[in-house]
C-alpha cells in the first residue's frame, strides 16, 4: 500500500513530525470514526456541514437527500476539503499555554462523483450500512426504488489526503514541575452505552451482538 504524496495543500507545517502521509495509518483513522466536516463554497461563502461516509478501499461515499445543497454541490464537481477528527485525551501541563489534547485526525482534499446506475448505488448503500454496524444490512428492508432515486451517493476518490497525531504527556520543560498542578492526561475513548430498544419494535427481538456490544473499528 503506498502512502499519499504531500502536495502544497497538504504539507503539514507547524509542527511537521506530527504529520503522516502513511496510508495504512489514514484509513485506520478514517474506519474508526464516520463522520467527517465537510468544507465547501457557495458563492463566495464557505460552509461546513457534519455527514456521514463509509470508506471502501480507496474512496469515500458520502450520501443524502437529492435536495441537499451539500450533495448537489458537491455533484457538481466543486473541489471540497473534509476532516475527521478523534479526540484522545486532554494534556494537563504544569503551565497554561503548556496544556494540549491528543488526538488523531485525517484531512481530504477532493472532488466528488456522483455514483449512477441502481446495483451501484445499492451496494453503496450496503457499504454504508454494514460500515455502521457490521452485520446490519442483512437484518433489514432494503432500499426501495423510490427511495434510492430520492438518495445521491456520491464517491470521492482518496488521492490527497494527510493525518496528523498527537500523543503523549506535555512538552514543558522540568523546571515547569515543581508547580502544585496535577499533570497528566485524561483519556478520552468514545463508547456505546447500552442499546435503547424503540417501543415500536418487535420486543421479542433481543439485541444481537453487533448491537449489544458494539465498538469500533468494525
Ligand atoms: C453526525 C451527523 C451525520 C450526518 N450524516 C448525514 C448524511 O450522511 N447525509 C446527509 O445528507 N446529511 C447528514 N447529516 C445532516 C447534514 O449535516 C446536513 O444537515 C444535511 O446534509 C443537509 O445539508 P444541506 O447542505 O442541504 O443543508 P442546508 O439546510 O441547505 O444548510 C443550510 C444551513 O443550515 C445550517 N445547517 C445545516 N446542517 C446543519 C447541521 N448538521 N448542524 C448545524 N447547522 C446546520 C447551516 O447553517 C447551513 O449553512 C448529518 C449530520 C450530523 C450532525
């Protein structure tokens, strides 16, 4: 798997050992959150609006509404930049400008697709079900025709694309500890709760273990 060559765009600066153009590193980051900011103009004015996406090899779908301005902008080939962020823990430093967070995020520099044709947009929407929660698409109706002509699916191709990573303790110097601050970090790890079951559903059914245990990556 070759890694993604940095371009003008997405030369990391500040703070250049924090950046990776490692593949293998940005799809692990991409696979275990799925939801991204999407960043785009609109005459003149930038917008940025939270969807969803799944990643299959080497592209993106992003999905929604026919009426959408985001999906309609973006099948319009406008050039767009999206992020996905995980935070892993807030750095607690000795001094106030020393504090930080850990964290693991993913740029994409792209232009989208728009995906035609039923079976294919189908099976992006397969993609994107089984991405969620793994195991799912089996268990329910699929999309009807109506229902996929009402869905744009669009897929982005992942040519240019950085991650940059924080991780470890603060970066002060040691005189810094001698202070009565506590210093640390504290970890921050998303988690499922237990499922909630909807009143309207089959109350035979009990959660299956994609569901009651459920974790990412998938
Ligand atoms: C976690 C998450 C996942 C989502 N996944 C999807 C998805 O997979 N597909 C999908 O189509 N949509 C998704 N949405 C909804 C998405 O954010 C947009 O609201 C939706 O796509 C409509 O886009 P639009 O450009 O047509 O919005 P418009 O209604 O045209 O946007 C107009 C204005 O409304 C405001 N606005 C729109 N959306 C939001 C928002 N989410 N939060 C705050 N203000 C907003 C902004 O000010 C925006 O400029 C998701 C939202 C969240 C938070």
């Amino acid at each position: 798997m070759s890694d993604f060559t940095p371009t003008e765009r997405t030369k990391v600066r500040r703070k250049p050992d924090r950046g990776s153009y490692d593949r293998e590193l940005i799809y692990r980051i991409l696979d275990e959150a799925f939801v991204c900011q999407v960043a785009f103009i609109v005459d003149n004015e930038p917008f940025v609006v939270p969807t969803n996406y799944v990643r299959v090899g080497d592209k993106l779908f992003l999905h929604g509404s026919t009426a959408s301005r985001l999906m309609k902008t973006l099948a319009a080939g406008t050039p767009f930049c999206l992020s996905v962020t995980l935070l892993d823990g807030i750095v607690c430093s000795p001094t106030a400008t020393g504090h930080s967070v850990n964290y693991r995020s993913v740029v994409v520099m792209g232009k989208a697709e728009p995906v035609e044709g039923e079976a294919a947009k189908l099976a992006a929407m397969r993609d994107f079900v089984e991405y969620v929660i793994r195991g799912r698409w089996a268990t329910v109706r699929p999309p009807s025709e109506q229902e996929l002509k009402g869905t744009m699916i669009l897929s982005v191709p992942l040519i240019e694309a950085s991650a940059k990573v924080r991780t470890g303790f603060a970066v002060d110097n040691d005189e810094e500890y001698a202070g009565n601050a506590w210093t640390g970090i504290i970890p921050l790890h998303w988690t499922a709760q237990p499922p909630i079951r909807d009143p309207r559903g089959n109350a035979s059914i009990a959660p299956p273990p994609n569901i009651q245990q459920y974790s990412r990556p998938q």
